[in-house]
C-alpha cells in the first residue's frame, strides 16, 4: 500500500493522473493487496508472483488434459520456492499421485503437511482448506474422535485439524512418505471417476463415499431385481397355503376376513365357494382365484414404478473390529447416481408397504422382500440368516397370527431390519486403510 499513499498524497503526481486512471490504480493495488496480505510475512512478493503464475499455468495445462507438463512444471517450481501455499501444495501432491510418482510420494506429502502449518491463509488457500475438510468430514463423520463444530472455525483451525488428523492416521509414521494421505487421493481420484455426480459439492455418489472410507468391496452384487409374474405367483400360492392350513385369529377390524377353526374346514369353505377374504382375496387355493390375486398384485406393483437396480458391497475386511462382515445397500436414483439405503428393504417404495389397490391379506413389498432376499442369501451368513428368519415368519405354519399382523408384517419385518442393518454398521471402523496389511504381524512372546 506505499505506492498507494504516495499517489494519494502526491498532489504533483496527481495533476498529471485522470480521475479514471487513479480509480483504476486503486483498484488494482486493492486486489493485489489482498492477495499478498494473508501469507506469512516472510513470504517475498516475488515468490507469491511466481507461485500464482505457476499455479495458473499447471490449471491451463489440466483443462487442456496435460497432466504430465503440470506436473513437471509444479515439481520445477516445488524446488525454487520456499514456503508454497496450500493449493499449491494440494494440486502438486494430486498430480504426484494421479501419475503414481513413487519418488516424489514423500516430498508430495511433506510439503502438503507443512503447507497446512502456516499461521495465516490467502483467500484462495482457505477455501481449499474447506474444500478439504469437507471431504474429510466424509470419512470421519462416524468416528468418535471427529469434531462436528469446524463449520465457524477459521483456516488455521481447520488446517491444524487437518494436519493432525493424517499424522495420526498414517500407518506407518517411521516411512518419509504419509501412505494414508496417499491413499486417500488415489481414492478420492477413482472415486469421482467410477461413482460421479456432477450435483453434489464432492462430485461423487454414495458409493464414491464409502468407497473414500473403505476402499473397494470384497464382494459386489449389481444384478437387477427384476421378478417376473411366475415368482410371484408361487408366493401367492405359497402363501395361500400358509393361511389355508393356519388358523387366522380375527381382530376388531378384521371382519373381511372369514375366520376358519382348522385346515379341514378352511377347504370346505373354499369347496363351497367361500373366500378367506371375501373383500381382499380371491376363492382360497382355486387356481382362478391364486390367478387374480397374482394380476392383481402385478397390477399394483406396476402403478408404483422404481428403479430396480440395486448394489450390495460387502466388506470382509474388518474381522478384528466386527464378528460379522460389514454390508452397505445403494439403490438406482437419478442418472445412474444411487444413493445409500439403511437396509434391502428400503429398496421397494414406501407406497407399496400399504395395501392399496391390492385385494390380499399381505401387502404388495411382502412377496418383493422375499424373492429379495431368497436371490441374495448366498452372498453371506447374514443374508441367509436374515431369508430364514422372513421365511419362518411368512411361512411358518405352527404361528398363529391375525389378519391384521399378516398384512403389517412387511413394515414390521423391514423396521426390524434396519435396525440390525444399521447396529452392524456402527460397529464398523469410520475408515479403513489397505496399508495396515501391508505391516507384518509380529507375535508377542
């Protein structure tokens, strides 16, 4: 600003300036005021000019796809400057690890570290501070230590946080190079490629995220749910059978249900042209009757229609902290962007977990839940355990239940659900690193 006041205070310096070229100066030194004022103060102008200048011309060089003269260029600069600032830093170790430097992995990540240690911060490096705690918070949010009040801190705050947190997070501190850092770009890298969406601040879906925390997935399941009319036509018979040889208990709002004392008499009903639901279901085990009840619940699902794409991931890498493996549901949204659901019931729509226009004793997402889980339950202890326990309540014929249970049953069975589903994956570490298999174990004597 000494420039500027001497413009201002030069009366003689004045006369020969217009109005409009003064206005113009100030503005100009004002901008580049502000760009300088936040680095620390032993930064040189000169140095901040070049940085900016390299940091410009790397930028143009990816928007054209060159990342290898970008990198030559930063790694070049690296050198000559003696403080860079964070993005500086941030883009440097990007374009280290995009191109898989080994070599530089260490200097990449050091100057990253030490980019965060600067008591003050331009404008630009504080917003890719923000930036990064922002993904950070992606892979931490679960984890105890995490602080949920960053939102009013200042850069130097969020960068001491920042620095600590991949400190503390490296497997292996006595190695130059930060590998959990390194791996986290990687990560974050692959994730915006293979799970993008272009509307959320972090470019990447829900996989992408758990994919940030964990890596990739010991077992992927991405078949279609697709159940065609003959599937669920064998449930409707099945579960006809079921109902015909129980005794249903009525209930006050039950009175459409006509309520038989065994399975003998069930069929003489069904013999004399009887319904068990003279409003809802159709003429008991009579083909006909099993027919309509199928079209009709077709006809239903059909009114409501959903993606049925579904991703199961599994991770079986995390014995030591769980008995169990840890599974993660995403299901189809908008432009093949899927989203995170609590359990493989959230997958059918809620309209379908009411009756509706369906004239059965069970909702439509009853039979969708089954014929779910019967086509996953060899991915893993807990989805065949989880298809046992639905069959036994759908089909077991020694449970006396009323009308009204059957037909809450699909709710009841999917709160139950997600309530194991998401007990699982709180006992599932907030971050996982592919590092830590690489130490050797060494027994203690």
């Amino acid at each position: 600003m000494e420039m500027l006041n001497l413009i201002i205070n030069g009366s003689k310096t004045l006369k020969y300036l217009s109005k409009t070229m003064v206005l113009v100066l100030i503005i100009f030194l004002s901008v580049s005021d502000s760009l300088y004022a936040q680095h620390p103060a032993n930064t040189s102008e000169d140095q901040i000019k070049t940085e900016l200048e390299k940091l410009k011309k790397a930028e143009n060089y990816l928007k054209k796809g060159e990342t290898v003269p970008a990198f030559y260029l930063l790694n070049e600069a690296a050198g000559q400057l003696e403080k860079p600032g964070f993005r500086f830093a941030s883009l440097y170790l990007d374009l280290v690890v995009k191109q898989d430097k080994k070599d530089y992995f260490g200097a990449a990540t050091n100057r990253f570290l030490m980019a965060l240690s600067q008591p003050a911060f331009s404008v630009e490096d504080s917003l890719e501070i923000q930036q990064e705690m922002d993904i950070l918070s992606l892979i931490l949010e679960n984890s105890s230590g995490f602080s949920r009040n960053l939102e009013n801190k200042t850069a130097p705050e969020m960068a001491q946080y920042i620095q600590q947190t991949w400190i503390s997070l490296d497997p292996t501190p006595t190695i130059n190079a930060n590998q959990r850092l390194i791996e986290h770009r990687e990560r974050l890298h692959n994730a915006r490629y293979k799970y993008p969406d272009p509307e959320a601040d972090h470019g990447m879906d829900a996989r992408g995220v758990a994919y940030l925390k964990y890596g990739e997935p010991d077992i992927v399941y991405d078949r279609p749910f697709n159940f065609n009319r003959g599937e669920l036509h064998y449930f409707v018979t099945e579960f006809q059978e079921m109902t015909e040889s129980m005794s249903l208990t009525a209930d006050a709002d039950d009175f459409d249900i006509y309520v038989t004392e065994d399975a003998d008499s069930a069929s003489e009903a069904t013999d004399s042209g009887l319904n068990l639901s003279s409003a809802r279901a159709p003429s008991g085990s009579s083909a006909i009757g099993l027919a309509r009840v199928t079209d009709n619940l077709v006809e239903t699902i059909g009114q409501d229609p959903f993606h049925t794409s579904l991703k199961i991931w599994i991770y079986g890498r995390f014995n030591s902290e769980m008995d169990e493996n840890l599974i993660l549901y995403f299901k189809e949204g908008r432009n093949d962007v899927y989203e995170r659901i609590r359990s493989l019931d959230d997958w059918i729509p809620r309209s379908l977990y009411s009756s509706g226009s369906f004239n059965g004793n069970f909702t439509p997402a009853l039979p969708l839940q089954y014929l779910a889980y019967q086509r996953v339950m060899f991915l893993d202890r807990q989805l065949m355990d989880t298809y046992n326990n639905l069959q036994n309540r759908i089909f077991n014929h020694s449970i006396e239940r009323s009308a009204t249970e059957l037909r809450n049953m699909a709710r009841n069975v999917r709160a139950n659900h997600q309530q194991i589903a998401e007990a699982r994956q709180l006992n599932a570490p907030a971050e996982y690193s592919t590092e830590t298999e690489q130490i050797p174990h060494i027994p203690l004597q």
